[in-house]
C-alpha cells in the first residue's frame, strides 16, 4: 500500500490554509491542524505540535478535562 493512499488531501488542505489564514485561530484548532500535518510531514510538523500542545496545557479552561481529551 502506498503511503500517499493513507493521507486525507482535503484535510491537510484545510489544516495548511486554517494555519496560513490571517484570521486568529483557537489553539485547539491549531494543533488539530498540526497533527494532519505532522503525518504528512513529521520532521516540519511535530515541533509546532509540540509548541501548540504545551501552549494549549497552559491555558485555563471552563472545564479543566477536556485538557485531557486533546
């Protein structure tokens, strides 16, 4: 199987252009975009992934376990 058949083209054209829109986006909605991406492209990706998910353990929530669910 090839690898190119695993990977959802309208998702990670949605995740690159929600990431280079100009309109602010929610930190969670960031990392969902970089976790598409960081399949397609892991050596680019993880790091901001990385950098999104330890923003996003900082920031005070309604419901603190839905921290957990992300």
């Amino acid at each position: 199987m090839n690898h190119s058949e695993n990977i959802d083209h309208d998702a990670v054209l949605r995740a690159r252009t929600l990431l280079l829109g100009s309109g602010g986006i929610t930190v969670p909605h960031e990392a969902d975009a970089y976790r598409i991406l960081a399949r397609v492209s892991p050596a680019t990706h993880l790091p901001h992934l990385a950098r999104t998910l330890l923003t996003f353990s900082y920031l005070k929530l309604e419901k603190p376990e839905l921290r957990l669910s992300y």
